[in-house]
C-alpha cells in the first residue's frame, strides 16, 4: 500500500510491502518502506565543459595535430635537417630530389642508399644537368653523429635524424626535396624557415595583444571619465617657484615662460644633435620622439597648471589612424626603418616589434568593448565600494573576464602575421639573408619567374606550408570559439 502525506508545497510517499498473502487483505501492520538510489550529479567547471566541446570538434582536432607536429619539427630543425643552415654547393644550384633507392641491381631490398651525383653539361641541349653515377652508393643511416649544432642556443649537440661520413665528407649529397639557387638543402631550410615564421607569428600576436589588453582596459575604465592631471601635484617645487614670481604684466610673464622653454629645448637638442648625427632608421625616430616628449613635457610644466584627459578618446583616435593606413604600406614603412646591415637576430625582433606596433588597434577596440560591459557588473561595483584603486579593479577583476575572448582572438591572430610576415621577407623588407624563413624561399622561387612551376617546383613547397599552417590555425580559433562560447550548447 501506499500513503501520502503532504508537508508544505511537497508530497512523501511510502510503499508498504505485504508480509505474507494475507496482508494483501490489511493484516500485518509491519511496514517497510522502499528507498530510491540517490544520484548524484557532478556539476563541470566551464573549462572542463569547453574541453568536451573541443574534443567533439573534430575539425579543431586536426588542426591541432597538424600544429603540433610543425612546432615539433621547428623545434627540433637542427636534428631532421642533414645539413647546417647556411651549408650550400654552389655546383649543384637548383639540384633535384636526391632519388633513395631501397633495392640492388638484382631487385633485392636493402638498406637505403644514395647514389654519387654530379654536375655536368648535357652535348645535346648544352644545359648544366646533375647526373648520378650508381657505381658509388653511399648508405643512408638514422640518428648518427653529423656537424655539431646548438639546442635553443647553448646546448651543444651533434645528433642528426639521417646521414653518414660521407655527408660530411661531401662524396654524394642528400637532397630530399631538391635544392635552391644556391645549392642548399630545401628539407632543412623549411624547417628552419618554420622556426623563424612560426615563432615571429606567436611572438608578435603576444606582444600585440599585451599592448591591445593594456590600451583597451585603460580606455574601457576611463570612458566618459576625462582624466586631470594637475601641476601641483606633479611638480609642487616648480608650482611655489613660478607663482612667486611678480611681474608688471602677465606679457612679461608669458615671455618668460617662452625664453626658458626654448632654452631648455636648445639644451635638448643639443644633447640629441650628436647622436640624431650619428644614427639614422629607428634609432634616430626613437631620439627624435625623445626629444619631442621631453620639450612637450618642459611645455607642460611651464604653461600649464592643469591637463584634462580623455583617455578613451585619445586611444580610440589612435587606433582609427592605424586603422586608416594600409597595413602593407605601414609595414613597408616601418620596416624601412631597420638598417639592413643589423645582425639576424635584431631583425627578427625588429619584424616582431613592427607587427605588434601594427595590429594592436583591433585588440584594443575589442577588449574596450568587453570592458565597457564588465565594468558595470555587481562585482565590479563592489570592489570599488570597498575601496578598491581603479588600476586594482581594473587588473583583478575586470580584464580577466575578457580571457575567453583573447583566447580566440590570438588563435585567429596568428595567421594573419605569419602572412604579414611572409609578405615582408618575400619583399625583402623581412627576414634576411642567411636566414630562412618561409616567406623568403617563395621570393627565391619568385626569382625564377616560371620556371619554378615547369622545371623547380620544388621550390614552391613553402607555399605549401604557409597554407597548411594558416588553415591549421583557423580550425583550431573556430574550435576554440565554438568551445568557449557560453550560449553554445553543442
């Protein structure tokens, strides 16, 4: 049997078990009552619910896959490439792929082997042709000792994934997909070319989006809230001086003011004049914002008590000019600026430095736009009533909420400057000679107009990987975007 009873807005049942047949009739009295298992429901964490989603993506998957195998390969270049980055044979300009033979003459399978090649002139066509003479094989081997290289820099080793003595000692070469117009191996150097572009992407889309989260917040927190800066405050020492003084007119008082700024503008233009002399490209842009910042900031503290800001429209005006400049024609400029005589090395940040300098602007209007929204949540609300600084409030509680959203935004990002990087070292404004980068084999393969698609297609192969990696990436952002979306329920 079972009975009811009703407490508040709930119902309880309790189920009697009959003893024997007899009960079914009303005998015993004996009541036993049936308990439900208790399920428990474990409650995911939204992180742990954007995991699922992006496992179930399947596309996002293999996008990451296809990255994580070519930083894998970047890392380790020194090790699958046979040869040292710089390593060419200029006797073998534009050598095909080194056939691998896997047989003997009698079509028995053996260790893989290489054959002697040369370079000769064909009698027929009187073109320089690379011919193989098979009566010298050379074997290939796996992880052996090759020319001695450094791991991220300072970590000596001189392991290599193929290759043999006479790698070393240059009696056949190894070219797996051909080699370029200065007779290197096109293997290698798409591996270092990968450690350049692929680092420079990740790189710059790191230090754009620092720069676009600290310009964004500053200009979503202070929106319609013009910021003073006061004299007093800034320079209490100069405020007593000045206004003890008393002049008969207050024109005699400008044109004091006047003589000293220019003055002290003199001053610092001497003090720049040797090096602005001595310098040129970015360094003597730098000296030059310099010395204008300090006359700007001499100005200030002369002529003016009080400063009123407006942050967010001052951000926002900057990102609509770069907005309104070409991205091609500002990153030509900018990379003009760098000498071409500088080392590699200071290259490679300078491309990192102009591509950050370049993209913040889109970064800082969409943190804006979140932080406009956050600042009015009942949190944020909070922090402030218990006395918590803007900075503080800024930082701590609000810029985190935004972490979702520049998750994907730098996925989506990084594609973009490894084009924006490709471009500049296609143009030669890039990454330079002797390094790699992908970009720079496709102008190499430019060089050769035609031919490179009829007789040398290999040296379109990092075309190939610009593509690979730029699509790899986009699957990965929509994964991403799709996974950390709170209204997505898939």
């Amino acid at each position: 049997m079972a009975r009811y009873r009703q407490s508040g807005n709930l119902e309880y049942c309790s189920t009697t078990l009959p003893e024997g047949p007899g009960d079914l009739k009303g005998g015993s009295d004996l009541q036993k009552s049936v308990e439900l298992p208790q399920t428990t429901v474990v409650q995911k964490t939204f992180f742990q619910e954007a995991w699922l989603k992006f496992r179930r993506h399947r596309v996002a998957q293999l996008g990451a896959g296809v990255l994580l195998v070519l930083y894998a390969c970047a890392f380790l270049a020194d090790f699958l490439a046979p040869y040292p980055e710089a390593k060419s044979f200029r006797t073998l300009t534009f050598a095909p792929p080194t056939v691998i033979r896997f047989r003997e003459a009698d079509g028995s399978l053996t260790r893989p082997y290489v054959c002697a090649t040369s370079r000769k002139r064909d009698q027929q066509t009187f073109k320089l042709v690379v011919s193989e003479d098979c009566s010298r094989t050379y074997t290939i081997f796996f992880f052996v000792q090759g020319e001695p290289y450094r791991v991220l820099g300072f970590l000596p080793a001189n392991l290599r994934l193929m290759g043999g003595d006479w790698l070393q000692q240059e009696e056949a070469t190894l070219f797996l997909w051909g080699a370029d117009d200065f007779g290197r191996d096109v293997w290698g150097r798409i591996w270092y070319g990968a450690r350049v572009s692929l680092s420079v992407a990740v790189f710059a889309a790191a230090v754009a989006l620092g720069i676009g989260v600290f310009m964004g917040g500053i200009s979503g927190m202070y929106a319609g809230r013009p910021l003073t800066l006061s004299r007093g405050i800034l320079h209490p020492d100069l405020r007593v001086w000045w206004c003890s003084l008393s002049p008969p007119t207050a024109l005699l008082r400008l044109a004091l003011g006047w003589a000293v700024w220019l003055g002290l503008g003199w001053v610092v233009w001497v003090t720049l004049g040797g090096f602005l002399q001595s310098s040129r490209g970015l360094e003597a842009v730098l000296a030059g914002v310099v010395g204008v910042a300090a006359l700007l900031g001499i100005a200030y503290a002369l002529f003016w008590r009080t400063i009123r800001a407006d942050l967010d429209t001052l951000i926002m005006r900057m990102t609509e000019i770069l907005a309104a400049i070409p991205d091609l024609f500002l990153l030509i400029t900018l990379s003009v600026l760098i000498p071409p005589e500088v080392p590699p090395v200071v290259r490679f940040y300078g491309v990192i430095a102009i591509l950050s300098l370049v993209n913040w602007g889109n970064l800082a209007r969409t943190v804006r736009s979140q932080v406009l929204q956050l600042r009015e949540l009942e949190y944020v609300q909070a922090a402030r009533a218990i006395g918590g600084s803007e900075w503080r409030v800024m930082f701590r509680h609000v810029l985190p909420g935004t972490f979702t959203l520049l998750v994907v935004t730098a996925t989506l990002l990084i594609p973009g400057f490894i084009l924006a990087e490709s471009g500049l070292s296609f143009l030669g404004l890039g990454i330079q000679e002797p390094a790699a980068s992908w970009g720079l084999m496709l102008a190499q393969a430019q060089g050769q107009g035609i031919t490179a698609f009829a007789d040398r297609p290999w040296l379109l192969i990092p075309g190939a990987f610009i593509f690979v990696a730029i699509l790899a990436f986009n699957f990965v952002g929509d994964g991403l975007r799709d996974a950390l979306d709170p209204r997505s329920k898939t």
